[in-house]
C-alpha cells in the first residue's frame, strides 16, 4: 500500500487506542512540512540556493503536477509563488489533519468516530483499525534508528520530521538504547547524506521551519502563562 510520509507521520502521531493526536499544538504545520518533502521526493518541488545570507531561500514547483489529489492540492499552493518554506508549511498544513485521516479511514486503516466531550463540544477522533501498515513503518524505523540500517529516502525523510519535533525514541521499541541514543541517531541521520540534494534540502529547510514554528508556539504559551 503506497502512503504519504504526512500519512505515515499521522499514523505515528495517533494514539491507537483513543485516536487523538499525541500534540496538540503544531501538528498541521507538521504534516505541512511532510507535505513539501513529498513534494521533493517526486521532484515536483525544488529549493533554489541561497544567494545571500539576508535572503530567505524560495521553494518552487518544478516537473509536472502529480495525480494524487493531496499532492496535487500542495503542488498548486506552492505552484501560485514562490514561496519560504516557513510560509509553505503553514500554508500545506492547513486542514490536512482531517483530510489525511478521513483519506486512511476510506482505507480502513483508521476509523472516524463523532462524540462530544462532556457532553458538549463536539470532537472527532480516529482509533486505529488496522495497524498492519504502521507497524511496518515502525519496523523500517527502528531498523534504522536502532539497528543501523542506511534508511531510504522516504524513510530518511519521516526521521527528519520526527527529529525536528524531538519524537523519534517514543515510536520505536529501544532494544536497549536510552532515548537520548535515539534522539541523537536521528539527528545524525537528518544531517546525512541518504538523498539526493534537491530532497536534502527541501528536508532542511522543512524541518527548520517546523522548529522554528515549534520555538515560536512555545514562546507565545510561556509569554502568555507568565502574563497570567
């Protein structure tokens, strides 16, 4: 079954048994980075290079518009400009959260359940039905971020984005590995060279706009509890 990194990320990021998201405040910004890095992958997108210190780097489509209407959808928000990847992935992330899951629903790999909470505001969760395919994609990252295995793109690539948002240690079995050993592995394998430059660098500029996303929401809750 061909998935999308931001639908194997989601995967990850669901709680299996109650079908909520482990974070709470970045997520679509998250899958919104995913998204570019599929981009990338299928050379749809590309990454001009830096020309100046001062200058933000643009991301532009490139190749023809992929078929796959989620693909295709983020292929045109970046086709209208060029734009930063920090504007991208806010851009791409916007509602893919329930576009994605109800996508792995029709699959029947999720489940989309309605209810309220207290009995008053409404909510939607999505428990998981069949794990089959994420735990294979859990097995492809623990083969590489505990056994030592030369990940793939696509796999090089979700060890990335769960590096920027400092979860790699809590989606695969340790094998006696602290999670520091793991979180540094990951790190080390966002830096390397499993890819070619067009992915590399639309992964680095990706994931620098997630972190500098995360730093920013962080920033605001701690300037606003202190306020309070």
């Amino acid at each position: 079954m061909e998935t999308l990194i931001a639908e194997d990320l989601l995967l990850l990021l669901l709680d299996d048994e109650d079908g909520r998201l482990t974070i709470t405040s970045y997520p679509e910004t998250v899958l919104g980075g995913a998204l570019l890095v599929e981009l990338a992958i299928i050379g749809a997108v590309e990454v001009e290079e830096k020309s100046s210190a001062w200058r933000s780097v643009k991301v532009r489509t490139t190749g023809e518009a992929p078929a796959d209407p989620v693909r295709r959808a983020a292929y045109d928000v970046v086709g209208e400009k060029a734009r930063t990847a920090s504007d991208l992935v806010t851009r791409l992330g916007k509602g893919t959260k329930t576009e994605l899951a109800d996508r792995l629903a029709a699959r029947g790999i999720l489940e989309r359940r309605e209810d309220r909470v207290l009995g008053l505001f409404p909510r939607t969760r999505w428990p998981a039905v069949d794990s089959t395919h994420e735990e294979a994609v859990r097995r492809a990252l623990a083969a590489v971020l505990v056994e030592g295995v030369e990940p793939d793109e696509r796999t090089g690539a979700l060890v990335a984005l769960l590096s920027a948002i400092d979860k790699p240690h809590l989606v695969v079995d340790h094998r006696g590995l602290s999670s520091g050993e793991v979180r540094k592995r990951a790190k080390r394998i966002a830096e390397g060279d499993w890819a070619a430059k067009a992915v590399r660098d639309a992964v680095a500029a990706s994931t620098a706009a997630i972190t500098a996303a995360i730093v920013a929401t962080t920033a605001a809750a701690s300037a606003g509890s202190g306020s309070s």
